[in-house]
C-alpha cells in the first residue's frame, strides 16, 4: 500500500452522500493498493477459473455517522482486476469502478527478505507496483498511521447523489512486515485523472506491507436520508 497525502477538495466529487472524509493527523490521504483474491467465493460458490487473481485499487478514507455511532470505510476511485466477469458482478451488485487489464504478479522469498510485485497492461504500457519487505511480522502500534490504513471495516460507493451503497467488510487485525525497497510506476493522468498526478507522482507519505487474512464481504444495503434499505 503506497499512500499519499492530498488536497481533499479532489476526493469530493467522488463522495458518497452521508460520508465525510476521514483524516489521519488532518490528513486526506489515498492508497494505492495491490493485492491477491485467493479461493474467492461468491454466495459461498467457487466460480472456476475466477478463485484466484489480482487487484490493484486506488481508495480513499470516509466515515459515515449511523445515528448512534460513527463507521469508519472507504470509497473506491479505481479498482482493476484481470477479469471481466469479476468486474461485471462487482459493478452490478456494488455499484463499483472495477475495470478490466491483463495483470500478473510475482512473489519471491529469499531467506528474510520478501518480494512481491503486481503488474497490469494499460493502455500497451505496462504498470508496477512492487515492494522488498522483512519476512518478520509486527503487530499494528495502535492510533499509529498503520492502524487508520488497514483498520477500515466499511466500504462505500456513490449510487446517485442522494443514495449511498454500504457494505461491512470482516477480518483479522493484520500484521506488517517492514519495507526496505518500494516501487510505484504508472501512468497516473490515464488511469486516475489529470488532477491526482501532482499528488501521486510525488514522495509518498508511506509504504506498507501487510499479511493479509480470511476476509468476509457482506451483502450491500442501500441508505438513504432517513432510511437505510437491503438489496
């Protein structure tokens, strides 16, 4: 996860209603993000040839107030998988921004060190994300900028400009390993728009690897002002 600090007035348009930004440190920060799907199921069903692939998103942070207690998530700006049937079923059951690129990723241990890196094809160019990381786990310091990145349970999408999708997201507190080397290199204006490139294309406020875990997404619910309604 590569993070970085931006002008928050570049994440409004992208706002769900009943959200606001969240800060870290009065920070509005971004991520990009690449990670591997494994044994994925949807509705409890394995699709075949679909258990396994790679993502690279880039997410914001929002907090939503419920009434009675305030849910800490995020919204999707990009998110890219190798798939189109992947991308067909997110976008329609959770109004996401999936889109589709031929991707691969490489994983590599030697002795302490671990390396991994996702690549994906757009537009005949191709894009890395990768990183050089200890093998040893550390536990998340808590109130710590580790802790706001990973610790996000909720997810939501803009349906129009007056209904918000929400859907819960489950699992372990994960544990980080250290970075030692990081790279980024993308094309930023085409994939995320001309106004994100002062901010990508500069010195990150930080880089992270984490050991990810079993997760559950749950099914999405529509909320409106003064209602929140299931699919």
């Amino acid at each position: 996860m590569v993070n970085y600090e931006v002008d928050p007035t570049i994440l409004l348009p992208h706002l769900p209603a009943y959200t606001e930004l969240d800060t870290f440190d009065n920070k509005s920060l971004v991520s990009i993000v690449g990670f591997m799907f494994n044994d994925t199921r949807v509705f409890r069903l394995r699709w075949p040839y679909h258990t396994n692939f790679e993502e690279v998103n880039l997410r914001f942070y929002v907090k939503h107030f419920n009434g009675k207690t305030w849910k800490r998530g995020v919204v999707f700006v990009s998110e890219i998988v190798p798939s189109p049937i992947i991308s067909l079923i997110a976008n329609k059951l959770y109004h996401e921004h999936y889109s589709v690129c031929r991707m691969k990723h490489l994983t590599e241990v030697n002795k302490d060190e671990i390396t991994v890196s996702y690549n994906w094809k757009h537009q005949n160019k191709w894009n890395t994300i990768a990183v050089k990381a200890e093998t040893s786990l550390s536990d998340i310091k808590p109130e710590s900028e580790e802790e706001f990145i990973f610790e996000h349970y909720w997810g939501y999408n803009k349906y129009d400009e007056r209904t918000t999708i929400e859907y819960g997201v489950e699992h372990n507190m994960w544990q980080v390993q250290k970075v030692k080397e990081w790279k980024l290199k993308c094309d930023v204006a085409s994939l995320y728009g001309k106004k994100f490139e002062p901010y990508l294309l500069a010195k990150p406020t930080s880089v992270f690897f984490a050991k990810g875990s079993e997760v559950v997404i749950r099914k999405p619910v529509f909320i409106k002002k003064g209602s929140t309604d299931f699919f």
